[in-house]
C-alpha cells in the first residue's frame, strides 16, 4: 500500500527516529506513519517528540488496516497533499 506508484514520495521503512523506531517515514514530507497495537505512555511521548521536531505522525491501529485499506491510503494522501 505505501509504495511510491500510489503516493508519488518515497517512504522508509523501520527508521530510527530519536529513540524510537518509526514503521514508516517519508523525509521529504515530515511524515511517520505507526502502526498501532495500543495506547501507552511511551507513544505520547514518542508523538510529543515528533511535535517538537515538527514532524507528523498518523498512527493506524493494526486491526483497522486489513478492512481499511483504501480509507487509510485516502487519509495519508490527504496529509501528503495529493
């Protein structure tokens, strides 16, 4: 689904990012993508360290994906601007 042919930017997948691994990030875009298992502390302050260096995250929960796909391709071309 994050391919280049479907968003037009390229995408990196397992980044290290700080102190924390990011599933997806396009740099050109300031953009990490998370795939979401739960909610914890550790991800608000992951989500708040990505703030402060003006980058955006989307997290998608991991059950959502499967039966999701072509809303969540929507949502992430909405936030890259296509």
């Amino acid at each position: 689904m994050i391919r280049d042919e479907n968003l037009g930017v390229r995408f990196q997948r397992k980044v290290r990012m700080f102190s924390y691994m990011a599933d997806f990030y396009c740099p050109s875009k300031k953009l990490v993508i998370q795939i979401a298992s739960n909610e914890t502390d550790s991800v608000l302050v992951m989500d708040n360290t990505m703030i402060k260096e003006d980058i955006k995250t989307i997290r998608i929960p991991y059950n959502y994906i499967l039966k999701n796909a072509n809303e969540i391709l929507n949502e992430i071309k909405r936030y890259l601007n296509i």
